[in-house]
C-alpha cells in the first residue's frame, strides 16, 4: 500500500495556488496592453426627440431585447446626462470600460452610428 504524507499535500497546494496565481497576473497583464486603445461606453436609452440619455451601467446588461443599449465613443454632455455621437458596435480589440469605471465584457447593438442632439 501507499501512504500520502503532509507534505505531498501541501507541495499539491501549493503548486495550484501558485499557478492560479501566475493565471491571474496573465489575464491582468493583458487587459492592461498599452498597444490596445481604450474606449469609453455609455449605456444608454433613446429619447422620444431622437437622443440619447445615459442611464444606470445595469440596465445594460439584461441582454437583447432590451431598449438599453450602449454607446462607445460617444461624448457624454455631463450638464445634461446625454449622450452624442459614438457607435453602437462593439469596437474589437479593444479595452472598453463604462463611464463609471466598470470594464464591460458584453455589448449588443447593430453597426448603426449614435446620433441625437447635445
């Protein structure tokens, strides 16, 4: 028969912490790539006169079908909370982060440009 020891144990432990650790230092270092440019999102809802008034980063996030929708590259009146020019299509390679300093992972909307007034 084979016995396991404690120290067999803790080498085991340790080995998968390290490696989850040097896991997560990867996913950080490549999120942070100075090489890919960063955009700004805003979630957003139309308004009855054709613009768009930036709302609450969660409403964004309850999927298609959804009349929240986010903008990227847009600019964000902050005396009025609206929001104007932009695309609505998930620029690619990107980092991409809301307003309020969430990053966004999701994103759904057509190639269509943001227009509305200021």
């Amino acid at each position: 028969m084979y016995r396991t020891t404690g120290r067999r144990l803790a080498s085991c432990g340790v080995t998968v912490a390290a490696l989850a650790a040097l896991s997560l230092s990867l996913v950080a270092a490549c999120s942070d790539d100075p090489d890919v440019p960063p955009v700004t999102a805003d979630c957003v809802v139309r308004q009855p006169d054709g613009s768009y008034q930036a709302v609450d980063d969660k409403l964004c996030d309850t999927g298609s079908g959804s009349s929240f929708v986010w903008i990227y590259d847009g600019r964000h009146d902050s005396r009025t909370g609206r929001v104007s020019g932009g695309t609505f299509r998930r620029p690619p390679q990107t980092n991409i982060t809301a307003r309020s300093g969430r990053v966004v992972v999701g994103g759904f909307g057509g190639s269509a440009r943001a227009g509305g007034g200021s």
